[in-house]
C-alpha cells in the first residue's frame, strides 16, 4: 500500500483567469471529482484563483450556488466606486462577502497546497502569494486594472495574475506537481469569432445607484455635465456594439489580447500534461450572470480529455 501511495503522482490543477468565463472552473473541478480525479495542488489566476481559494476551503458548493443566482445588477451593488484608489472599483466590499462566504483562513493553515498569481505594479515581476490570508490573495490576483484598484500589500502593489501568467503551469511545477492539469479560457476571445460574439451581445444594465456613485468620484459628474446623463455614463462605459466599444470593452478586449498572447508563449516552453479549453465564446467577460452555462462547458471540457486524463493518470477506461 504505501509503494502505491508513492508512485501515485501529485496532480496539479491550473486554473486559468477570464473574467466571467472563470466559473467554468466550477464544473471542471466537479467533473474531475466525479472522474475520481483529486488534484493535490491547486494554483490560480484571478477569476481561477478565487475558484480555486472556494474548492481549497470547502466552500465550492456554497460559491456555485451563489453564482448561479447572481444577477449582474446584484453584483454591481457588491461593488464600492472609489476611483482615488488607481481603479474604477476598490474590491473590498466584494472581498468582504467572499470573506464571509469561504470563511477566513491562512494559506498555510489548508489541507493541501494553494497558491495565487499576482503582478507588482512597480517592476512588472510575477508574484507568488503562498501564505497569509486566502481572501487577501484572490483579491490581489483578481485585481484587473482598470476596473479593480492595485492591492496594497507587503510585497508591493498588486495587480491581476493574468498579467504575467495567465494559466499558472509553473507555480504548480513549483509546488511539487507531478502532472498538471491545466485549465485555459482565453483560447478564443480574440479575432473574428470575438467580435461575432460582441455584436449580439446585449447591453449590461447597470444600475443607476452605481451609475450615480462613478458619477460622484468624477470631477463634474452627471450634473456638471461633463458626462451627460446616467444612461450616456451607461453607454460611454459598455459601448453600442462592434463599432462604437466602450470603456470597458476596450480595457478587458485589451487585456485579453495580451492574456492570450502571454498563453500561448508559456505554453510552448511549459505545457501542461493535460488542457482543458472550454468553449465560451459566446458568453462576454462581464456576463457574470451566466454562471450555468460556464460550469456547464466546464463538465464538457472534462468529458471531451477524460482519454487523454486517463493516458496521462495511467488509468484504465
């Protein structure tokens, strides 16, 4: 028995960032589970990390249904509009309630290895937060510029994973990882397909309250008339479709350009034993709403590599 617990291999999971689509994670790891496949390792990049920080703490089940009924509206009112801070959102609200959702543990305390990816502001270096507070390194790794404000912290101002390390591969290699599971969801949020996808995507309605609290961080606001009315503030921030983006389609469009590119390179000097890439195109990086249909594709993207899981496990089936 203890020959076979020695030659078992250590499965690392990777968990990728990608805004909305991060919830596919949610069905990746139950259909893992439910494959008999139990990672040992589990490192990730912003929206991977929190999912990631929900399966290290028992709180997956509790993060799946909360996601499946948020509303996009609800979300925004978890959201405190503070622009002084470097971002359009200062994250601490948010980060609140996940505190209080997964509870508050120190990364060394878990069962079993977890760490997250973040980005320091100041040298552009990759950081890796394998200690302190489980909420405190989501936060600094879901931190996207832009929209998030840099996370203050003893290691320097941090930014977003997905940054400098989109699907964490080295930082499970680096925790010990025999063989790594990787999860990617950036792999088609670019070119033809993406602006496809945008032109029949629906405007996000955003409330009015967190309209009038932007509007109240920006010198002017609505009434000085500098941004006009709440619903112009709404189309200058979301955009009236492929040829007129708004704010944030160009920031995450951005964003995802470079993630992908940043993929793509790390792949080819470090691959994983085993990607998966769900299919989420059609569902945007602020479509937070539309949790069941990512962690629907996130059980499909298991069921398609289940063969290549099972070579790579040595398993039989």
């Amino acid at each position: 028995m203890s020959d076979e617990k020695i030659a078992k291999p250590r499965i690392g999971l990777a968990l990728g960032s990608g805004s909305a689509r991060g919830w596919a994670h949610i069905g990746v790891i139950q259909a893992l589970q439910e494959a008999g496949i139990e990672p040992d390792i589990v490192c990730g990049s912003s929206l991977g990390a929190l999912v990631g920080a929900a399966f290290v703490t028992g709180s997956l089940q509790a993060l799946e249904t909360w996601a499946r009924r948020i509303t996009w509206i609800e979300l925004m009112r978890l959201l405190d509009v503070r622009l002084a801070a470097g971002g359009l959102i200062e994250g601490r609200r948010l980060m609140s309630f996940f505190r209080d959702l997964f509870g508050d543990r120190a990364i060394e305390d878990l069962d079993q290895p977890f760490a997250t990816v973040a980005t320091d502001l100041s040298s552009g270096r990759e950081i890796w937060l394998r200690s302190g507070s489980v909420i405190d390194a989501v936060h600094a790794s879901v931190a996207l510029p832009g929209i998030f404000a840099p996370v203050e912290t003893d290691q320097g101002r941090l930014l977003d994973g997905g940054l400098v390390n989109p699907v964490p591969v080295t930082l499970c290699r680096a925790l010990g990882a025999d063989v790594i599971i990787a999860v990617n969801l950036n792999g088609d949020l670019v070119g033809r397909r993406q602006a496809r996808r945008r032109s029949r995507r629906k405007r996000l309605p955003i409330p009015t309250e967190l309209l009038e609290r932007i509007a109240k961080e920006i010198p002017g606001g609505l009434s000085g008339g500098i941004l006009g009315s709440a619903g112009q503030l709404a189309i200058q921030l979301l955009g009236e479709g492929p040829e007129r983006p708004g704010y944030f389609d160009v920031v995450l469009g951005a964003i995802a350009i470079m993630q992908d590119q940043i993929t793509r390179s790390h792949m080819a000097g470090n691959p994983p034993d085993v990607l998966l890439e769900p299919r989420l195109r059609e569902i945007a990086l602020l479509e937070f709403n539309r949790a069941d249909e990512a962690i629907t594709e996130g059980r499909n993207s298991v069921t398609r590599a289940l063969p290549a899981l099972n070579e790579c496990l040595n398993r039989g089936g």
